[in-house]
C-alpha cells in the first residue's frame, strides 16, 4: 500500500505524457541553485549597506526576479520569503527547460 502510494506521488501526467520522478531531481537543482543566488544576495546585501548601481543592480534584477518584483511594485517583502520565492522561480524555469528538453522524444 506505501510503494502505490509513493509510485502515485512520483509518478504524473502532464499533458498526456507519462513524467517520472527522474525530473524530481533536475528540477531540485534548479529550485537549489535558485536558493543559493537569492542567499548570495542576501549575504552581499547585508554587507554592503550602499543601494546597488549600474551592472551588479542588473545582475541583481536578473537572477533574483522576486527581488525585481519586490523593488519595482514598491512591496516590504522579508528576505525569507525572497529565499522561497526565488527557489520556486527558478523551480518553474527548471521545470520549462526539462519539458523543453524531453519535447523531441514525444514529437518523434
């Protein structure tokens, strides 16, 4: 009864195609990588006590797109949630390559 129910939550379907948990992982890299840039950020935002200009503001906007939003829409946002809002962001880009990438398996 525990391995169907663990086949269930590893084993889905999205849209018609069998997805196993082979993706679990590719996709918890990116959502791990996602968390390391926003704590890289938090760590040299806490360091550096002046506002960022010119190219490491870009980078910043970049690679730390809760960051962005939270900047531009003028939101208090804690840099806890920056974490997880970053890793959950770059989960969904992960998730987008690996479809990318699994396409021309399914097209053939």
């Amino acid at each position: 009864m525990v391995s169907a129910l663990l086949r269930g939550i590893v084993t889905w379907s999205l849209f018609g195609f069998g997805v196993v948990g082979a993706w679990a992982i590719p996709i918890a890299i990116w959502a791990a990588i996602g968390f390391g840039v926003a704590a890289a950020w938090a760590i040299f935002a806490a360091f550096v006590r002046a506002t960022p200009v010119g190219s490491v503001w870009f980078l910043m906007n970049v690679t730390c797109p809760a960051l962005f939003t939270s900047w531009h829409l003028h939101i208090a946002v804690p840099w806890c949630w920056i974490l997880a809002a970053n890793s959950a962001t770059y989960a969904m880009v992960g998730l987008l390559v690996q479809a990318i990438r699994q396409l021309p398996r399914y097209l053939d």
